[in-house]
C-alpha cells in the first residue's frame, strides 16, 4: 500500500559524485542492496543520526570517521549502504563488520579506512554475511556513474514499495546549482535528527560548518516531523554532500536560496517516507498552531499522531472528532484551557469551545476524510509558535506487515 | 477476543452498599447500560479521575460533587452510571444533563443533588438521550440489592467481553473485613490517575484522608501501570467506597493488611483490562529493573509497551527482541549505557553486552512466544528502582474494532 502515486524525478547530475549499486544477496539473492557513494575530494559532508542509545554498529563507526576526518579538515570519500541487514544490536562482532567493510572498501579505492562510512539498514540482530558483501564491492564501485541515482534510490529500500527522490536546480548569482536526494524509510519510523536513510548532494561549494547548521536546520522540519509508528529505528541517518565543483555560495542571501531549495528537497523526501509508510492509506498533515512554543506544538502533533485511535480513524475515513479532541487533551500541555482549542478538518470546522462545532455534520467531514491526503489544522489558542508533523493511518496491512514478515 | 478465561468471583456483600441495575436503551435497546451505587450514610469515599484535558463533564460534575461533601464532612450518597454514551465533548449542554442526571437521582431518593456522582462511558461528542437515562432512573432503584456486584460489573461495559470483578476477605485483628470491585476498560488505555471506571468497595471503616492516599497509592501501581494503546480517555475514574459498617481499621498493622489486600484488588482488576484490551491475544507482563528511579522504570517501560512494533511481533508470537531493544534505546534515559542491559523473555536471555545473548536460540524464545502470557524482564544497570507495567498485543482484531465501529 502507499498513498498517491510518486514519479521517480529526473535527477541532475551532481558534478564529482557518482553512484554505484550491486547485488550481494544479503538478504535475497538478485535485487540491488548494495550501494556505494562516490564522494570527490575537496567536498564538504555534514550528516546527522540517531538517536537511539542502541544505535547500531554502523551509526557508531560512520559517526567515529566523519568525526576523525572532520579534525583532519577533510571529507569522507566514499559511504558504503546495505540493505537487508541493520548490522544493530550485533556487540562486537558487529562492530569488526562496520569496520571490515570500510576498510576493505578503502583498500579497493586506494583511500584510508576512516574515509569511508558504513550504512546499514534492514533486520537487527543477525550477524551480517560479510563474505558476500565484501565479495560484491568490487561490482559497485565498477558501477559508479553520475546518473546512478534511481538505481541507488532503488538499492537502499528496504520494505519500501518505491524509490524515493527530490531535486531542486536554482540559478544564484547567475550560476546553476543543482540539489539531489534519495530517502528510505517504510517502518520504525520517527526519526530522532536523521530518517531511516537519506543521502542529499549539490553541487555548490559550501563550507562544512555551514552544511552542518542546514542540515541540522532542515532535518528539524523534515525527517523529524514525521512519524509512522512511533518506533525510532537504530539506524537512522541523514547525510549532505557539497562536492564543491559548481557554483561556490558565500553571501546570506545566496546561502538563504539555497537553504530554502534544500529544505524543499527535505520535505519532500520526508513526506515521501510518509506516503510510503507501512500499510499506509492515507497522507496525513498535523498542523499546530498558536501554541506557547514550537515544542508544544510539536508535542500536540506528535499525540495525535501516535494516537492508535486517532489512525485507525483515518484507516476508516471516520471523522471521529472525539478521539482528535482526546489525543489532544492528554498531550503534555500545562495550563490547558480547552475552551479555546479549535479543530479543522480541511475547511470542516470539528471542535470549537471545548465540543463539536455548530453546524457541523457528519456528510461534511466524512467529505473530507474519504480523501488520500487529510489535512487537520489544530489551534490552541496560547501562542504564536506552530509545527507540522506528517503521519500516515494505522491499517490492517501494517499489522500484517509487522506481524508476517521478520523485520 | 481476550486472553485467558475469567471466572467472575464470588462477590461478598459490602454492608451497606447495594447496587441496582437498569435497561434504558442509551445505545441499544435491550442490554443493561445504566448502574446505580447507593453508598450508605456514614461511609468514606475516595475517587480519582482521569488527567485528560479534555474531561469529559460527568467526570467534572463528579470531582465538584466530592470536593463539596467533602468540605462538609460528608460522602456522597449515590453513584449513577451509564455506558454507551461518554457525554464528553459535548459543551454546556453536557454539563446541563450531567447536572440533571444527579438532581433526578436526587428527587427520587431524597437527598441533595451534589450527593450524586455521575460516571459516563461510550461515544464521545453525542448528545446524551436523556429523557431515556431518566426514564430509567426509578427501575435501577428498584433493582438495588447488596448482591448486585455482577449485573452492575455487566451493566458498566462497553467493547469488553467480559464483566470484571476482583474481591478480597481478611481477618484483621479477628474481625473479618471484605473487598471487592469492578472495573472496565477494552480500548483507549492508558489511564492517568485511574482506569476507564473502577467501582471498589469495603466494609471497613476508614478515615476519607486515609482512603484517599491508600486508593492514590494503589492506582499508581495498578490502574496506572496498564496500557492498552497509550490513548488516555476522557471519562476515566475510579472510586473507593468504605461504608463503615463492619471492622474499624486504625493501627497501622490493621491498615497495612487492609492495603496490601485492596492493592492485590486493584492490581487484579487493572489486568483483567489487559487480558480484555481490544482485540487482545497476549497478556505481557514488562518488569523493567535496575533503574536510576521508579519514573525511569515506567519510562522504558512505556515506550516498550506502547511500540506499535513489539506489540506486532508479540501479536505475531515472534521473539523479536530486535524490535524490544530499539524500544528500549528510544526511551527518555540519559547518559543510557546499553552494554548493561540484559533483557530476558521468561528464563530465556534475550539480550545482553548490546546485542542478542550468548547461547539464545530462536527456539526457545519461539517457545515462550507461543504462550498466553508473555512476561518480558529489562534489566538495566543504572540503580536499584524497578516498575511493572502490563500490556496487551496488537492484532487485526484491534484494527477492526476500532476501523469499523464508531466507539
């Protein structure tokens, strides 16, 4: 299941960064799980992970050598992705894989061990079959083209149904610059500073202290406004490249373009994760405003998103008002005053005055709820801070999902 | 569904309490769905209500009724309640019929109109048919009896399958002191500071101040301790009633076997909850261990019990522990060492050093999957404080109850 229909966009080709995919039957034999990045000398790389205190094996060495290059005031050179295996909760012998996939990566491309950093994603908890994936990065790095974005986008998906990509190509001072991205995600997905995976490049040369403020900027409003199940995966990462070899961006109003292109491209990846949820039906939009502060808001959102009750709603087109109204009365809010909350549904006004709204009937928001895409603006009447969170329902086929397969 | 079988128990009589039972076909014609609660002159009340924002106006009618006998050294006189409809969400005019609803009551016994406490339970945000719940109010009077433990325990249910009842008798200083209770609870669980409706009573003699802290304190290892599906209802309460007409209970030894006794009671009726949450087909049992502090224990405890992922595999019988040490890792503990959590599911080790247990085999985590009653222990290294939560799976069945009904 996933909500709408998603095109594949046509993808730019990043100047300097090339892709490369493989099949190494980590988990199934024949399918593209194996992908390695291209990372060309002189770029600047920001990245952003989870949050999750038994992050895994790969999250721990990625982190170590985007660190240990930092203070050489270099860039990683290549990232190494699997899918199929999470490489998480896997202790030592884990942490000996991460590092024997850099480093025999490293010795292929005739680079240092810490240039490379290791991604994983897919089932915890089983010992990674190294030999076949070691086996097979000599075929990926034979692969590496420009152009290999959709094949890569199709190489980190792991219960996904589609490829993920954004692009976005802007003129700035009269020079192109060109932004590109790929997103996995499907379960266990509320991201904590990073999504499952998403791997974003551009062309423009933009120092690593600046990348590293977009970054952490943008992922704030994209991939951790978004929530499938609550579940914050182990593996979650976020990376942006600037190789450097297009246009070079100083000035706040050519860095401020590109800040807003960037996030457009975030967003869009993001809620691509969202339309692609497991099970999902439908594409929902929380909307929270006039809370005290951005937290607030975001915990509101957040409620109503996590809310069984609420999704399982949505799965039936159910304009069950009552149980929004519930969500957001336990939401940890201090001070409540109801009376002000205001609820719509689309242009359906729900709850107004602490009930349901006069005028109001059930043909109108069922009007609404029989839609893909459900929008649901929440004011509460305190402050002028907002959020939006993505979410999507809560169906049969998500239980099926979770249930049926080891993942 | 349910998990296990519940007999309902032989109830004692609570002297001086009766209870009577009626049909005012509120929802559907036929079924017993209004309760009324004649607590003698002389007896000591306590009641603890839900934290929702969003409290529903029988739940604020009934603190008001309290609080104002309790200022005049009084308990209340009557417990009237329906299911079938919440009157939650309902503005002013719920206000109006929760008020109504006590003064009727009031009419016909003879006593004043904050002497009554009302409950309600059902569907949120419709008008409450009152001119039926009235109608009804003389058949319930008639019907009071001392024995009418089990038609009331019937006549509070909503989407449970099953009446709940749990009931104590101890000896105290020779003489013979009875407990016993109701609950129901099925969807929308997560209570905070009491369960949907919790209806206990004893015979004792006890002091409100005292039966106020013993019933805080017991819900906060009972009532509050459970999950279902983390949604937080608008209507939660729970009530203590000591009618004073048996053993006078004052020295701490006779308090402290009364407390132990009304805590297994608590404790009891909190878990027939979850073996009847919807859709339920697992009874999990999370004991987290070793914490920092109790609030830390029911933290990771929590997140585990509300990870739509863990309750997915439980559902499946699928020793995920994966999908339990994710949860763990998300959970609000700072500065969290994973390599000292050991996580066991029965006697089996599951989880230990960050990763899966030296010796663990699918097998015998398969083995203690395949039963009713899952018991899962974290154990995490940081302290001495531990917590007990219990929980329910998520199945198919917990979908379609909520996608296809409007509750």
């Amino acid at each position: 299941m996933a909500v709408g229909e998603t095109v594949f966009p046509q993808m730019p080709v990043i100047k300097g960064l090339r892709l490369g995919t493989a099949s190494a039957g980590i988990k199934k034999p024949g399918r593209r799980d194996l992908v390695v990045i291209d990372v060309p000398e002189g770029a600047s790389v920001a990245g952003t992970f989870t949050r999750n205190a038994f992050c895994a094996a790969p999250v721990q060495v990625a982190k170590r050598h985007l660190a240990m290059r930092c203070e050489q005031g270099l860039a990683p050179r290549y990232f190494v992705i699997n899918t199929g295996n999470a490489n998480a909760g896997t202790g030592a012998a884990g942490m000996r894989d991460a590092t024997a996939s850099c480093d025999e990566l490293a010795r292929l491309a005739g680079v240092e061990g810490e240039a490379v950093l290791p991604f994983s994603t897919g089932v915890i908890g089983e010992p990674m079959p190294m030999e076949r994936l070691l086996g097979a990065l000599p075929q990926a790095l034979e692969a590496l083209r420009e152009d290999g974005w959709e094949a890569a986008a199709e190489g980190i998906l792991t219960t996904d149904t589609r490829p993920k990509g954004a692009t976005r190509t802007l003129t700035i001072d009269g020079e192109t610059v060109n932004i590109a991205g790929i997103s996995k995600g499907s379960g266990m997905i509320q991201p904590n500073m990073a999504t499952m995976l998403g791997f974003v490049a551009t062309d423009a040369a933009i120092s690593q202290q600046r990348l590293e403020a977009m970054l952490r900027e943008g992922v704030s409003r994209s991939f951790n406004c978004i929530t499938v199940d609550s579940d914050t995966s182990t593996n979650d990462a976020c990376m942006l490249v600037a190789t450097g070899q297009g246009a070079t961006l100083e000035s706040d109003e050519a860095l401020e373009a590109f800040r807003t292109a960037l996030d457009e491209v975030l967003v869009e990846l993001a809620q691509a994760i969202i339309r692609d949820g497991e099970g999902a039906t439908k594409f929902v939009t929380l909307h929270v405003e006039e809370a005290a502060s951005r937290q607030e808001a975001l915990d509101v959102a957040f409620t109503v998103a996590h809310s069984p009750l609420v999704k399982t709603a949505l799965y039936a087109s159910d304009a069950n008002w009552g149980r929004i109204l519930a969500a957001v009365g336990r939401a940890p809010v201090a001070d409540f005053d109801v009376d002000r909350v205001v609820i719509d549904l689309g242009d359906v006004r729900l709850v107004e005055q602490g009930g349901r709204a006069d005028g109001y009937t059930e043909a109108a928001g069922s009007a609404v709820m029989a839609g893909e895409e459900i929008p649901i603006r929440i004011r509460l009447g305190r402050g002028d801070a907002e959020a939006t969170v993505w979410t999507s329902d809560l169906s049969h086929d998500y239980v099926s999902i979770n249930a049926d397969y080891r993942s």
